[in-house]
C-alpha cells in the first residue's frame, strides 16, 4: 500500500513540474507567484484526474444484474 501512495504523489508532483514548465513556456517572464500558483494547480489537478481515473474504473466492470437482458 505504501508503493501506491508514493506512485499517486510522484504523479502530481510530475503534474506540478508540468504545469510549471507550461507556464514558463507561456510567459518566459513569470514570476514566482505565477509558477506557485501553477505548480500547485497541476499538483490538484492530477490527484483529481488519478481519483477520476479510479472512478471509472470501478464503475467500468459489469455486474450480474447489468448482463441480463430486459424484455
């Protein structure tokens, strides 16, 4: 359980550099407010995106009462 908890942070500590980069590819000129608010807008957003992800997954397996046919 501890591997996942890792994975999930290394995945929006990846999303914030991300988010960081776009912003300097964006404005070359940003400030450190811009790149923090960034940086922590992409670390929320893929820890958003992960718990989506998870979601659908759960929801995407069939159970018996959905393969019976209705008439």
């Amino acid at each position: 359980m501890a591997v996942m908890g890792i994975l999930d942070t290394l995945g929006e500590v990846a999303g914030a550099i991300a988010a960081v980069e776009g912003a300097e590819k964006l404005d070359p000129n940003a400030g450190l407010l811009t790149k923090g608010l960034a940086a922590v807008a992409g670390f929320k957003g893929t820890g958003a995106l992960e718990s989506l992800v998870e979601k659908k997954e759960g929801e995407g397996e069939p159970s018996d009462a959905d393969a019976t046919p209705q008439a």
